[in-house]
C-alpha cells in the first residue's frame, strides 16, 4: 500500500452563512495551492457576534461545507 505524505496544509475559517461564489473560488485556491485543506467553521456562538441573525445554524452550515469537493476536512472553529 502507497501512502502519501503531507507536505502543506491550507486553513481558512468561514461562517458561510450564505455559500456564494466567492466561497467556492477561495475553497479551490485553498485546495490548489496544498495537499490537505481544512476549512474551519465559525460556531453559531461566534457568529452570532460577528453577523447576527444568522440564517443557518452551525450543523446546517457544515452540511454544506463538507460536501464541498475541494475541502478535506472541516472543524468547529470557536473564535
């Protein structure tokens, strides 16, 4: 079995209230650009202060985001 090493890795936190475009084209850079993207998500908490009122909560924003090709992993980002 061929395993393959992890040289960089990209990070980028969204709220992602609205996917749009924008959020695409920064997901496929971040992908093109290392071998392991992971995109962090804003907690409802956070987002809440940042841009309130949110649309969709924390698990309904994730959704989205973890079927996104170009992302490899996600994680609850609480700042």
């Amino acid at each position: 079995m061929k395993t393959t090493k992890i040289k960089t890795i990209a990070y980028t936190y969204v709220v992602c209230d609205l996917f749009h475009y924008g959020h695409l084209r920064l997901f496929k850079k971040a992908k093109s650009s290392a071998d392991l993207f992971i995109c962090g998500i804003v907690s409802d908490y956070a987002a809440d202060r940042w841009q309130s009122p949110l649309i969709c909560n924390y698990k309904e924003r994730s959704s989205v985001i973890e079927q996104i090709k170009y992302v490899d992993k996600t994680m609850k980002q609480e700042e």
